[in-house]
C-alpha cells in the first residue's frame, strides 16, 4: 500500500491541525441525511446547523449506505468522518417502523465510538416562538446546559443521552467565561425513563442588586420531545484508548526563571546601566552652611575665653 505523504505547505498545516492534541480543540458536528426523511426531521436538522453554525457541516444529499446499528453500514459514516475531520455526527431518517428516527453519535479516530437513537415528538421551529429580537441569542456564543431530573443520574440510556447532548452542544472548551457573554442555555428535562424533552432558551440578564445579576429564560426555540429506542456504548477496549491521557502535559516556559537543587527557584532580571556620574546628587548645601556657623561660633567663643584668661593674669 503506497503511503502519500503531503507536498505543499496548506497540506501539511491541514494534517497538523487533525495530528492528535493534549488539549483538543472544539468539537465539529457532521448533519447528515439519509435514504428517507420527512419534512419534521428536514426542519430539525436545519435547525442544529443553525444552531451549530460555524462548528458544524451538513450534506444535503441523501446517504443510502449510511445504516447505524448495522455490521458494514458505517463504513461511509468513517469515510465522511475522516474527510471533514468531525467527531459528532446527527445522521436523519424516516422510515414506517422508525419514524422522525434520529441517531447521534461520536467517533474516536474516525470509528464510530458509540451510537444513541431517539425519535422526535411534538417538534417547535424558531418561528413558532415569538420574542423580542433585541434578546436573540449571537451565533457561536457559550452556552448554559441545564440537566433536570433524577433520570440523568440513575437510568443508565439517559446517562448516555446526557454526555451526548454534552458534547453536541457544548463547543469549544474554555478555563475562563466572561458573564455578559452568555446568552444561551440548553435545558434537557427527563419526563420518563425514556422521554427527555429539549429545548432552547435565551438568557436575560436583570439587576439584582448585587454584582451577580438575576437571570431570566425566554424561550426561543426550538423544542422537541426526545424518545430514546436503541443505544449501543463503546467496548471497553476503545473506551480505555479514548480516555487514556497524558501524564507529562507540557508547562509553559517562563523566561529568566531556573530551576536550582540548592538554591531552589532562582531568577535574572534586567538591569540597565545606571550612569552614575550623571545622576544628580541632593543638594546638601544648606546643611554645610549651618555645620560652617556651627564652626564659626565656636571658634569665636574659644577666643573670647583665651582673651580673658589672658586678661586676667
């Protein structure tokens, strides 16, 4: 098998960029479609591109091989995976045993990591909702991801939906948040064991009279109903290779800082020259002209006193 190797200088970039990381940039998400769909999923796949803008590409045409669940049937899932350097996938479909059928899922090094399938019910646009515009949240901004119910913590397909929906929607990971940036929240509530509904939220940020302020939902759209049929978690083999990190992560080098095993942590700093023959000294001379009265009025009195000592013999 002939191994080609890139040529030109984008090509490399391009394979640098997919080389893997010690901290990993933002996930991106592949929308994909397959044999059959109805116009409820057509509307429900636009909507996550909408929502996904700027971290998500979605394909139009319909996928025939795409079979999720099936030995052979992710074979293209790969393909496209490994093209679009995409590690989320929503793959649509519509059929009479699965209707307003959508499978999520995440790969790891281009095969499929584990695979969650959920029915769409009682579906919402974004024009089904009416807001004040001012309120909309910006596109590509952090959002809140708000959990509720005691399903997410016990049944074991909810848990799985959860670090999903986790991964879909989160973005880009980050240390530091500015406040007044969020203006989104995602907020899955577990109806059933296997029902959760979604939807989408925008922030609104109130005085409160402290510096936290009081934040408002205002429901933008969409919304959805998600019923769980089929999930399939990752053999533990991958599962181990996924999680495995690195020890020595790599410490950012500080400039003229060392490390000494005597002396401990030792530094260099910078110092200019000085000039000293050209930097103006106090003025003392009102201190020397008291020390020469000092001096004179003694000496004075040293007189006078051998004066009258002379007088006096």
């Amino acid at each position: 098998m002939e191994i080609r190797t890139p040529k030109t200088g984008k090509a490399k970039r391009v394979l640098e960029n997919r080389a893997p990381k010690l901290v990993e940039t933002g996930k991106k998400t592949l929308i994909l479609h397959g044999t059959k769909t109805s116009a409820t999923l057509s509307s429900v796949l636009m909507e996550l591109y909408r929502l996904k803008k700027g971290g998500a590409i979605r394909y139009s045409r319909r996928n025939e091989n795409i079979r999720p669940f099936e030995s052979g049937g992710e074979t293209s899932l790969e393909f496209f995976s490994q093209k679009t350097d995409c590690s989320i996938f929503v793959y649509g479909s519509h059929t009479k045993k699965r209707p307003d059928n959508l499978v999520l899922g995440r790969m790891y090094d281009h095969q499929v990591y584990d695979l969650i399938e959920v029915g769409i019910e009682n579906f919402k646009t974004l024009l089904a909702f009416s807001y004040d515009k001012k309120f909309a949240p910006h596109e590509g901004s952090k959002p809140f991801i708000c959990f509720t119910g005691e399903g997410f913590e016990n049944v074991p397909e909810l848990k799985h939906l959860k670090e999903v929906l986790t991964d879909l929607f989160r973005g880009e990971v980050v240390d530091n948040l500015n406040l007044t940036g969020l203006d989104r929240a995602y907020v899955c509530s577990a109806i059933s064991p296997t029902k959760v509904f979604l939807t989408h939220c925008a922030l609104k940020l109130k005085k409160s009279g402290s510096i936290v302020p009081r934040m408002e939902l205002v429901e933008v759209g969409p919304s959805m109903d998600l019923v769980i049929r089929r999930n399939r978690l990752p053999n533990e083999s991958l599962m181990k290779e996924a999680m495995r990190t690195s020890k020595d992560k790599p410490k950012k080098k500080v400039k003229n800082v060392d490390q000494d095993a005597v002396l401990g942590k030792t530094g260099k700093i910078y110092m200019p020259d000085q000039k000293l023959g050209d930097m103006k000294l106090l003025d003392k001379s009102k201190g020397l002209k008291r020390e020469r009265k000092e001096a004179k009025l003694k000496h004075k009195e040293e007189t006078v006193s051998k004066k009258m000592k002379e007088s006096s013999e």
